[in-house]
C-alpha cells in the first residue's frame, strides 16, 4: 500500500510524539476518526482546509499497518480514515509545510 498522509500543526505533533500516539486534531476528535489523504488529495486538502496557516506539517504514515476505511467525501472521492489511535511507529516521515509568497504550502521533493 503506498502511503497515506496526515496534516497537523507542529505542537499538536510534538504532544502526539512525547506522549507515544496521535489521537488527531480537534475536527478528528469531533468526527470520531482521523482524516487522512493520499498523495493526490493533499494539494486540494491544504487548500481546502488549510491555506495561508503556517507552523504545519506533513505527516507521511505507513497506511498497510493500519486498520483504515476508505469512505467517500462530500465529492464522493474515498479518503482513508482511522477509527483510533494512530501511533508513532506508523510516521515513517515528518516534513514542514512552508507558505510560499502566495500563501500555499510548499510539498516535499517526495511529491
């Protein structure tokens, strides 16, 4: 499976990585899982739900380790989701999502 990505702010990163787990942001908590997206949906996710916010970071998770559902969004389109816990073995990387002098996040090279 290719790999699945999260987007959080850096001190909701480093709790999750004190603590041994990441039980999401304050939208995963209210909607009972935690969002994810795929390599083609974080562009339109960022600037859906996160433009022009700084101090970000993209998480790159190890999604064959989890127990995912694919569930389809107001579009249709099928995100991953986990009903749970996320924890930190399945980060395989952290990268910092810059603004570039428009205001959109620059991606890792990886993508």
């Amino acid at each position: 499976m290719a790999p699945i990505y999260k987007i959080c702010n850096v001190d909701l990163w480093e709790r999750a990585r004190i603590s041994g787990r990441f039980t999401g942001a304050e939208i995963d908590v209210k909607d009972g899982f935690i969002h994810f997206s795929t390599a083609s949906q974080i562009s339109e996710t960022l600037a859906l739900h996160f433009a022009n916010v700084r101090d970000l970071l993209l998480l790159t998770i190890d999604g064959g380790s989890l127990d995912l559902k694919w569930e389809p969004a107001r579009t249709g389109e099928l995100f991953p989701h986990l009903y749970g816990v996320l924890p930190i073995s399945a980060v395989l990387a952290v990268d910092p999502l810059l603004l570039d002098d428009d205001g959109s996040h620059i991606l890792p090279s990886q993508l």
